[in-house]
C-alpha cells in the first residue's frame, strides 16, 4: 500500500507564481493596515473598502498560473493518497490538477452570509458591495478574517493525522493556529519534509525532519521524485 501524504503549503509556494505575500517587508500588509481590510469589524464600518481590497486580490490571482511546485504537488497524486491543506487562498492548487484540498483561511472563490458560514457561493467575477444571499443577508468574502474562528481546522487536523509522511512547503510556521497542524501526526515517526528556502520555525517539531533549504518549484520537484523513486 502506498504511503497517505499531507501537503501542508504557505505563501511561499504561490508567491512563484507572483502572488504578492501579506507578512514579508514589501507585502501587502506593508500597504494595507489589517484593521481597514481583514477584520469582521472592518466588514460594518469599512464595507466598500474590503470587498475592493479582494476584488482586487481575485482579479490578480486569476492573471497568475501554478508553477512547478503546485504541479509537483499534483503529481504526487498520481503515486499516493494525497491530501492538500493549504494557507493560501488562491485556487493554483486545483488549477495544477489538485483535487483533496481544504483552504484553512478561506478562499478568494468563495462568498458567504455575513453571520453564518452558509450557504458558500462560488465567484470568479468582482463582488457587487451590497450582493445578498436568498436569506437577504450581505455576502462577504469567505475568508478567515484576523480575530475569527478558523472553521476548516478540524478537518485540517483529521488529514493531517490520517498522513504517513507530512511536506510542508512555503510557510515559516510562523502563524497560529495554523502552525500547529505539524504537531498532529499520528506519532513521532511519521516523516516531516520542509521545503522552504529561509529558516522556518522548526525546533518545537519532535518528528524525524528533512529539511530542504529551496525555494518551492526547485524543492519540491525534487522531493517528489525522490518519493516516487522510494516508493
């Protein structure tokens, strides 16, 4: 039976596609305030803003392609079980051929009600600012805002622990709680791959690592290939 692998990516593996990232120096938190564009607060007070902000972030990402890293992933699924968790909320995972993939923070594809997590309303054109659902509520991204409950976590974790060997690719490891997922394993053996080129925040990490110092598209056709020769 082949190994059950975990995909756990970060910005990193999008930022190759041209993706601009929130938390580096000349990201978009650089240019943005949090408190304007990514709190549910913001959605009352600041309405016009936030929906302009992602209408901006969805027409951008759909001008950008999956690189090599995502298409490695996607390969991967050709020789194993593979489930996708990622941080980003762009579609190139399911572009590059993907299927299993939970989108922990949301996704820029997606609207919701203001209150409620339902119903979930695919979007790939600008939202209209005073949109409804049926219900008559306002429609927001469906994006996990800063200060907000991280709904698709529980089924992050269930992956996660279902996996034999976990990757993780283009994430510092940095943000919470989505940097807990590696300590939910099913137990100290199970093999941890980190891609990622700068010095992700591994040492709280008690499973055997191997650690690849690449950039997303390099490390991760690399680290396939060797898989599928392992295995």
């Amino acid at each position: 039976m082949k190994p059950r692998i975990a995909v756990f990516s970060g910005s990193g593996i999008s930022a190759e596609s041209g993706i601009p990232t929130y938390r580096s120096e000349d990201g978009l938190w650089a240019n943005y305030k949090i408190e304007d564009v990514c709190t549910h607060e913001a959605m009352y007070y600041n309405r016009h803003q936030v929906i302009q902000f992602y209408n901006e972030r969805r027409r951008e990402a759909m001008t950008k392609q999956p690189n090599a890293a995502h298409l490695a992933v996607s390969r991967l699924a050709e020789h194993f079980h593979v489930d996708v968790i990622t941080q980003n909320i762009d579609d190139l995972h399911e572009r590059a051929g993907s299927t299993d993939v939970v989108h922990l923070h949301g996704s820029l594809f997606e609207l919701r009600s203001m209150d409620s997590y339902e119903p979930i309303i695919s979007i790939r054109e600008d939202q209209d600012e005073f949109a409804t659902a049926q219900n008559g509520e306002l429609l927001r991204p469906n994006i996990v805002f800063f200060g907000e409950g991280v709904p698709k976590l529980s089924e992050a974790i269930e992956k996660i622990q279902l996996c034999d060997i976990l990757i993780v690719v283009g994430t510092s490891l940095a943000v919470s709680p989505a940097n807990s997922l590696v300590t939910c394993v099913k137990n100290n053996s199970v093999p941890i791959y980190v891609v990622d080129p700068g010095n992700p925040k591994i040492n709280f990490i008690s499973n055997p690592i191997h650690y690849i110092k690449q950039k997303a598209s390099i490390g991760m056709t690399q680290l396939v290939e060797e898989l599928i020769q392992q295995f």
